[in-house]
C-alpha cells in the first residue's frame, strides 16, 4: 500500500531535485546540463541586486504570515465548535459543508471570487451600494489582495483542516471530561483543560509543518486573481519565478529563486522544531 505512494515521491519529489544545479549554470536548453557553463553563485547575487527582489519577498512573507497567522487557527476553533455540537444530524450536516470548497479546484474559486467580487454586477458590491457607499474595485485595488487571498484560503481550507483535529478530540479519554464535570467545570472548562491539552501534540506537529509551507503561497490562485494593478502587493516568489523561467526562459535564474526560497523554508522548520524540543517534548525528530 505504501509503494504507490513512495513511487510518488521519488519520481516527482527526489528525481527532480538533480535539476537544481542549474542554479549555478548559464543554462542553455539546448546544450543541456553537461554543455551548460558553470558561474557559480551569479544569479543568486542577481536576484538580490534586483531592485524588486524586496517587493517579492516582502509580499510573500507577509501572505505566509497572515495565511498562518489567520488560516492555522481557523480549523482548530471549526473542529472545537463541531465537537460541541450534539445534535448529530446537523453536526454532519455542517461538517459536509464546511469539506466542500476543498474540492473546488482554484481556478472555480477565482472565478467565484471575480463573479461576486465585480464592481458592476457582483453580489458585494450590490450590497456595498445599497447601503449608499461607492462600488469598490477589489480587484483593481492593491491594498484588498491579502485580505482576498487571505479570506478566501481560510474559507477553502477551514473545513478539511478540522478533519485531523477532529480526530485527535476522538482519543481523548471520556474519563477526563466525567472527573471534570464532577469537578464543576462546563463546557468552556472543559474545553479549556481537558480538549485543548489533548490535542495539543496535534496542534504542534501540524503548526511546525505549516511554519514550512508558509512560503510555499499557492501559484495558481495568485495567478488567477492577480493584475498589472496589484502587483506591489501580489506579486510573489511563485508568480515572479513564472515570469522569469518560463515566458522569458530565464532557467537558471528561476531555479536560484526558487531554492533560496526551499532553504528558508527548510531553516524555518528546523528552527521551529528545535524550539518545540526545547519547551516541550513534541517535534518532528
């Protein structure tokens, strides 16, 4: 059963990681890599003189940050409100509407997003005017694409994400909620020292896996929502590497980019288990 899956990894994950020592040639596709000439660290050097090197960076560290900022409790306070729900019907009937825009794929999510978002026709906007404000351009203004981006990752996520956490609330011994009750606590007692502590490993294996992914900001939706007009506030790592590699088959230079990114990335969750040791006795290794 586990074989597809480490085939999986080998053939997509580890296989192309040879391609990285592009990074450090001036690629020529079609002298490949064993014609290509070595330079060295040139377009990491490159990237950094780059005078929108900080924009780039600056947009997807903060997308990242609010992402985990907002987006990794999110599922946690979801998983912690169903847990209290004690009519099951409705409980379920919750919990499939909740799961449901993590099958969306991005390209239907921007488009739902375009639809209510217009400032013609779209639902918001129609509200926005009713009660006698101006339509907004959300689209076309900068300073509303984190909190778009932001909000509607959280809205597409929140559900799924509650699936683990939900799961963790199972192997709570029911033993400890009885004795609390005995003790007097309610339902936020009970929540508080009893639910929140059993779950607590859960939550920190997971924030310390996020800590990697937070500057992994999804291509695609960016992508799709993302103009010339926004750009100071949209234009991140995997747009920019777009760009770069493939409309303008600058190889090498994407490449630079990308494992600058992937080593931040990888120092983040190494430095976040190491503090996980240190205070408590939950890490990933």
């Amino acid at each position: 059963m586990f074989a597809p899956v480490l085939l999986y990894f080998i053939l997509f994950k580890y296989v192309p990681m040879f391609g990285i020592v592009i990074s450090f040639m001036d690629y020529n596709l079609f002298k490949g890599i064993t014609g290509s000439e070595w330079v060295g660290f040139k377009y990491y050097a490159q990237f950094f003189e780059n005078r929108d090197a900080f924009v780039i960076i600056k947009n997807t560290v903060l997308l990242g940050a609010y992402k985990l900022l907002f987006g990794f409790p999110a599922p946690i306070v979801l998983a912690l409100l169903l847990n209290e729900l004690r009519h099951a019907i409705f409980k379920r009937f919750v919990q499939t509407v909740s799961y449901l825009p993590h099958f969306l794929s991005n390209v239907v999510v921007a488009s739902m997003l375009i639809m209510l978002l217009s400032p013609s026709t779209g639902w918001v906007n129609r509200i926005i005017e009713g009660l006698g404000f101006p339509a907004i351009s959300f689209l076309q203004e900068s300073e509303w694409f984190r909190s778009i981006y932001v909000l509607s990752e959280i809205w597409q996520q929140v559900g799924w994400g509650s699936i683990l956490y939900l799961a963790a609330i199972t192997t709570i011994d029911p033993q400890l909620y009885e004795a609390a009750r005995m003790d007097g606590a309610g339902r936020w007692k009970q929540t508080l020292h009893v639910t929140l502590p059993g779950i607590a490993a859960t939550v920190v294996i997971m924030f310390i896996l996020q800590i990697g992914h937070a500057l992994e900001i999804g291509f695609e939706k960016v992508f799709l929502l993302s103009n010339a007009a926004t750009y100071d506030t949209s234009d991140v790592i995997a747009t920019y590497v777009y760009r770069v590699g493939i409309l303008q088959g600058g190889f090498s230079y994407a490449t630079a980019i990308d494992l600058f990114m992937g080593v931040i990335g990888f120092l983040l969750v190494y430095a976040t288990n190491q503090l996980s040791r240190r205070l408590g006795e939950t890490s990933l290794w």
